[in-house]
C-alpha cells in the first residue's frame, strides 16, 4: 500500500488514528476514502464501506484540528465518507444501516444532496 494510506501492509492491521499525529489524521482519512472509492467502484461493496468507517475514525472528532479550513476538510470528509458508506450498505440490501447514515451525513450537513438522495432511498429500500 502508499504511504499515508492509512494501511500498514503485509497482512498487518491497519494503522489507527492514536498511531499518528494530527497533522497526519486528514490525509490519512483522504488516502483511505480514495481507496474505498476504488473499492466501491469495483463493486467490492463491504469492503469498501468497511474502509469508509475506518477513515471516519481519523476525522470523528473535528475539535482537534487546527484552523476553520482543517476544520472544514475534516467535516467534507466525514459527509462524504457517510454517504458513500451508505450507497455500500444499499448496495448490500441493508436499507436500515444506509438510513442511519446518511442521516449522520444529513446532521452534520444538512444542505448535501447526495445524503438526501440516499436517505431517500434507504427509506424506500431501493438502491443507490
């Protein structure tokens, strides 16, 4: 795996947030969603959403970043962590995990679409 993946490699765990500073948390948690993006996009639906909740352990708590930019990526991450963790758990038929969230999408940013669409369709058991 790249360095700053968020992945230690060779069938080691992957690296936690405690295992780095916070200067190294957000692009660790971009490193891992472009990774589960892959994964998503190859249809690879569980892990896939499994790396999202991993990368949303590295941005969970906003407070710790240093200024309202760092702030704000951090939180532009976790949205969209959120709601594509919940196209996966659509995907996988499990309309109760897309519905709690992107509803979590929805509390933190209740002006994206793409959470309300998702929202929407967990609540009609749909896809994606």
């Amino acid at each position: 795996p790249p360095p700053g993946s968020g992945f230690s490699g060779g069938g080691v765990a992957p690296v936690q947030p405690w295992d780095v500073g916070v200067g190294e948390m957000l692009p660790t948690a971009e490193a891992l969603k472009q990774h589960a993006d892959a994964l998503l996009a190859s249809g690879n639906y569980p892990a896939a959403e499994h790396t999202y909740d991993h990368a949303l352990r590295f941005v969970e708590y906003e407070h710790i970043f240093d200024g309202a930019a760092a702030k704000s990526a951090a939180r532009t991450v976790k949205v969209a962590c959120l709601v594509d963790a919940s196209t996966c758990a659509l995907e996988r038929g499990d309309a109760a995990r897309a519905l709690q969230l992107s509803s979590r999408a929805l509390h933190l940013d209740p002006r994206s679409v793409p959470a309300l669409v998702r929202r929407g369709a967990a609540r009609a058991g749909g896809a994606a």
